[in-house]
C-alpha cells in the first residue's frame, strides 16, 4: 500500500506557536452552556455560602467586644455612668485609656461580662458555620455533575467527530497522539474544572463579599487592603503568560510520548527481534526528557505565582494589624472591629491567592482544551447526499470512469483509470508495492474521495449514495488483522447484527476456523484480546475472514486476505472462497499469485494505472508486466535449485 502522505510526525513543533488562551477558555466555558441553569443555581448556593461565611468574623467580632467590654467594666467603679468613668481617668491622668474608652460602645461600669449574651452569639456564629459548609456540600454535588456531564459530551463529541473524520485526516496524524486527546486530555480538562471552578466562584464571591464588609467597617483600613492588589495581578498574569507556552509544549510531547509507547507496546516483537530495543529506548527518552523539561518549566514558573501571593498577603496582614492597633488606640474602632478586620483581610488575600494558584491549572486545562478542539476543527469528510441514491437491486457492477487520485497534488497517484467488472467475477488486483493496489480499494470503499472521474455501484454514483448503502453490501479483510477482546463467536458475530449461533458456526465452517476452534478448551468461547492473543496470526486471519463470510456481501473486498496463512490453510480458504464468491463480485488483492490463477479478471497496476488485464493464461502468453511478476516468484527459485 503506498500513501504517498506526510508522516505521523508532521505539524508544528512542540510549543513553538503559543497558544490562544482567551478564545480556548471562552469556547470552554460555551461547552458547558447545557448546564447553565445548574450553574446558576450553584452560583446561588455560593452566594448564600460565602455571605454565612463573610458574616462569621463579624459576629465573632461582636463577641469579642462582648469580653473585652465585661473585662473593662469590670475595671471600672460600680454605679457611675461611662461619661463619668471616662472623666474620672481623664482626671487620673489616664488620657489614653480614657480615650479607648470613650469609643467603646455597651460597656457598664462595673459589669463583667454576659455569659448569656456571649453564648447566643457563639450559637449564632456556630449556626452559620453550619449553613455554610451545608450550602458548600450541596454545591460541591452539583459542580460534580455538572463537570461530569460536561467531560462525558465531550468525549462523546470527540468520539463522533472522529467518526466523521475523512481517513486521509486520521492517517495524518500519530495514533498515540490522537489516543492522548481522548483520554489524557479529556481527563485534563474535567479534573481542571473540578478543581477551579467552585474555587473560582467561591473566591470571587468571597472577594466582593469581604470587600463590601471591610469597607462597612473601615474605610481607611479598606484602601489599605486594597494596595496590594494590582500588584497582585500585575505578578500573576506576568507569570501566566510565561508558563502558557510551557503547558502548551507540555501536552503535545505528552501525545508524542503516548505515541511512541504504543509504536513500542504494539510491535514489541519486532523490536526485540531486530535487537532494537536501544534505539527505541533513545526515542523515547529523548521524548520523555523533553516532556520533563515542559513540565518542569510549566510547573516550576506557575509555582511561583503562590509565594508571591503570600508574600503580598503578610504585607497587607502587617500593615493592617499596626494601622488598626492604633486606631483602637484613639478609640476610633472597637477591638472586635479589628479583629473581625484582620480576619476579613486574611479572607479577602486567600482567595486572591487561591486563583493565582489555579493558575498552573487552569493554563493546564485550556492547553489540554486546545488540543481536543484541534480535532474537533479538523475537516470532516463530505457530507452524505439527502436523500441517497441507491440500486435498486445490487448485483455487484463495478465500473471505474476516469479516475484520478491523489495523496499529495504534487505527486499524482492514479491518473486515468478505468474498469469494467462484471456481476460476479473475480476480480484480481496485482502489481508491485506501491503500484496503488490498495489505493483502488479505498476509493471504492470512499475511504479517500476521487479527485476527477466516477465510480458506479450498478450505474450509481458511490457520491450520490450514503457511505452507509455504499459499505452495506460489501465485505472487506484486510491485511492487517483487527480483533476486539472478546470471544472467538463475538468476533466473528460482529460481521452482522442479530447472528445466531447457528450463523457463526457456518461461516467458521465455510473460513476453515471450525476446524482449529474445535482443538482449543472453551471453543467458541474462547476469549481473545484485540492483539488476538491466544491465536496464531493465521488463525486471526481466518476469523476475520469468516467475519466477511458472515455478512453475506455481494461484495467482496480482500486485500492480502491469504498473506499469513499456511500452504494447507490457504487452499481450504481457496475452497471456500470458491463456494462464497459465487453470485457475488470480488476484488483480490494478492502478492502471491497462486492465490488468484483463477480469476476471471487480473489487472496489473503500475504507478497507479493499469497497464495490462485479462486471464492468468492470457497474461502468460502476453509475456508482459504479469509475465515478469510470475517468473520472479516462481522461476527464480527454480534456477536457483538448478
């Protein structure tokens, strides 16, 4: 099979085009527009969450004063007013104290403190404590869901985007990267949502919520609080914007990576076969070091944006505390209202902290997002015509007008086919590698669109038709064997919905797979994994065939079908074959010409055109391309015997 494509490596390097962070995190959040409704409500259950929580340090502050009133009325003289206390220490030469005084509110002369009222406030505190880990808990749930809902569309889009995607695309991409975006990217992205998104509303609401209530309680100290801000996001985005690139180049050299462990996994044989394991070991340590060195930068960079942020909040935790230490000094704020301050102030550079630290995370999961929506954008096949056409009876005509194709527009493939096969006749496909054997299979198959000409399906346009009519009537093997893990009856059911038993055992009968299934302990029920362990690669191949077989096509497509099979295995298939292709049109693709000697039609391909067809003898006494094929698999070992 020749492709003529570019290679599985081709594309941008890793982290050489940064990446659009804005447009990436917008088309995120768009994904999650069904659950909107869910989101308001969770927006709602934060509001109500974060305002108990806001209003915990004021209440604690009320508290407070409620001692710290007690412990001073304790100290001074039973029976006289507090205008009078503060003029009797103003008198003693206590002008500060008396002053402190003086702004003190509910303080009795010579009363110590209410225990009644201070354990109501302790209820009352504990109550909304309560509410809000309550609200916090019903959120949490519902976030829950609503990123798992999330993450299961989109892996449900990406996997019917994949569907639609034309093989040209597919091929031009590595399989191990594509791997990674469904399942290391996807998984990425919902763990990110998870763990910022009630982060992000919680903190916000809580920032609004503690600035409103610093302000109510202090203007001065409010400004304050609010220097260190800009200089806060000033820092964080600095530092966000040099670690993005570094996620970026994080995420594709984890694809490349996926992609060289499953080359390595999938053709282990080889590579200790040819002794390769070496350079397969550079490979993937050359990958695996670049893979390190994004993470590291990524992590490393982004991990400074929370030192930074404490910092910045002890500074503004310091300044704080001495301007309201003084400020309870003068009498101009009670002690309570300090207190309930500086833990405002803690609350209010948490969660500012928190959101620069979410984001390392967040840069993360939109770099992961990018790389699904780069799948999602890829351009998808054609669209099927509505209604289809399609015959009204198939009999298996097939007819090439034509044709031309192409891989790359700057090296044609197929220039002008043409080919008339007839209801069923046993069409054979010969020629060299890369000749465009398996090609043609393609374009009949509308794996590949033709680029000029037509194809007719018994005088129907295959483009006029759904690919589902198209590919309905036709069985296909392939060289390359494809199992799921599963039973040996499962694998073979999976040529025809609704297969009895009795269905499968017949087309195991008619493929010469009867005859090894019988030998193994659970038969039929055998069970295989998608490698096809347990089998030989002979034996895989027959149940692919009797996969075919079942189906019932009129249509056969068989592209090296017989290439793994033993001598005696290939003429039982041989046999079969003989009796299935009987009423039905086949198209055999074979190296080995043994295998098609007696097609009614054998066409020669070379660089993508036909250059000689007819009957195995007429090609003989052509003494032509066929010709040469013939003797080199069957004379040369002849003379070299000789």
């Amino acid at each position: 099979m020749s492709h003529h494509r570019p290679g599985p490596g081709a594309g941008v390097p890793p982290g050489e085009k940064s990446a659009n962070f804005g447009a990436s995190l917008r088309r995120l959040l768009r994904a999650m527009a069904p659950e909107r409704v869910r989101l308001v409500a969770v927006l709602v259950l934060a509001v109500v969450a974060v305002g108990l929580q806001v209003l915990g340090p004021t209440l604690l502050g009320r508290a407070t004063d409620i001692v710290f009133n007690g412990v001073v009325g304790r100290m001074l003289p039973e029976g006289a007013s507090l205008e009078q206390a503060v003029a009797n220490l103003r008198a003693a030469g206590e002008d500060q104290v008396a002053q402190m005084v003086s702004g003190m509110e509910n303080v009795v002369p010579g009363q110590g403190i209410d225990f009644g009222a201070l354990g109501r406030m302790a209820l009352l505190v504990l109550a909304v404590y309560v509410g809000s880990a309550l609200f916090l808990w019903v959120q949490g749930r519902m976030l829950a869901g609503i990123v798992q809902r999330t993450a299961f569309q989109l892996r449900r889009d990406v996997q019917a985007k994949i569907d639609r995607l034309p093989l040209r695309e597919l091929d031009s991409r590595a399989r191990g990267d594509v791997l990674s975006r469904v399942t290391n990217d996807i998984d990425n992205v919902s763990q990110t949502l998870q763990q910022t998104l009630s982060q992000v509303v919680t903190s916000i609401v809580t920032v609004v919520g503690v600035l409103v209530m610093m302000f109510v309680l202090s203007w001065q100290l409010a400004l304050i609080a609010l220097v260190t801000v800009p200089v806060s996001a000033w820092a964080t985005a600095t530092i966000a914007k040099r670690a993005q690139p570094h996620f970026v180049a994080q995420w594709t050299s984890t694809g490349d990576l996926g992609g060289k462990v499953e080359e390595a996994f999938t053709g282990h044989e080889l590579v200790t076969a040819f002794n390769a394991q070496d350079s397969v070991r550079e490979g993937f340590d050359e990958d695996n070091e670049r893979l390190f060195r994004a993470t590291f930068r990524s992590q490393f960079i982004s991990g400074t944006i929370m030192p930074m942020m404490g910092f910045v909040g002890n500074l503004n935790y310091v300044l704080v505390a001495v301007v309201g230490g003084l400020r309870v000094a003068s009498g101009d704020l009670s002690l309570g209202s300090v207190q309930a301050f500086i833990q405002y102030s803690r609350q209010f550079t948490q969660p500012l902290a928190q959101l620069a630290s979410m984001a390392n995370l967040v840069q993360s999961g939109v770099a992961s997002a990018e790389r699904i929506f780069d799948i999602m954008d890829a351009p998808e096949q054609s669209a099927d015509p509505v209604p289809g056409q399609r015959p009204a009876q198939v009999r298996g005509a097939v007819r090439l007008e034509d044709v031309a194709f192409s891989y790359d527009p700057a090296r044609p493939l197929i220039t002008r086919l043409d080919l008339d096969a007839r209801p069923g006749q046993t069409v054979a496909v010969v020629g060299p590698t890369g000749a465009g054997k398996t090609t043609l299979v393609n374009l009949l198959m509308r794996f590949y669109e033709i680029d000029s000409g037509r194809i007719l399906i018994d005088g129907v346009d295959t483009r006029d038709m759904t690919r589902q009519d198209l590919r309905e009537p036709i069985g296909m093997v392939l060289q390359d064997t494809w199992l799921f893990e599963g039973t040996i009856a499962e694998n073979i059911a999976f040529g025809r919905d609704g297969a009895t038993e009795e269905d499968v055992h017949r087309a195991a009968e008619a493929a010469s797979v009867d005859r090894f299934v019988q030998s193994l302990p659970d038969g039929y029920d055998t069970v295989i994994d998608e490698e096809g362990g347990g089998v030989s690669a002979g034996e895989k191949q027959l149940i692919t065939i009797a996969r075919a077989f079942l189906a019932e096509p009129q249509l056969l497509i068989l592209d090296e079908a017989t290439s793994s099979v033993d001598t005696r295995t290939e003429m039982l298939v041989q046999q079969a074959m003989t009796r299935l292709r009987s009423g039905r049109t086949s198209f055999v693709i074979a190296h080995r010409l043994s295998t098609i000697r007696d097609a009614d039609v054998i066409l020669v391909m070379e660089h993508g055109d036909i250059v000689e067809q007819g009957t195995h003898d007429e090609l003989l006494e052509a003494d032509g391309a066929y010709a040469r094929l013939y003797r080199s698999q069957f004379a040369a070992p002849v003379l070299a015997e000789e």
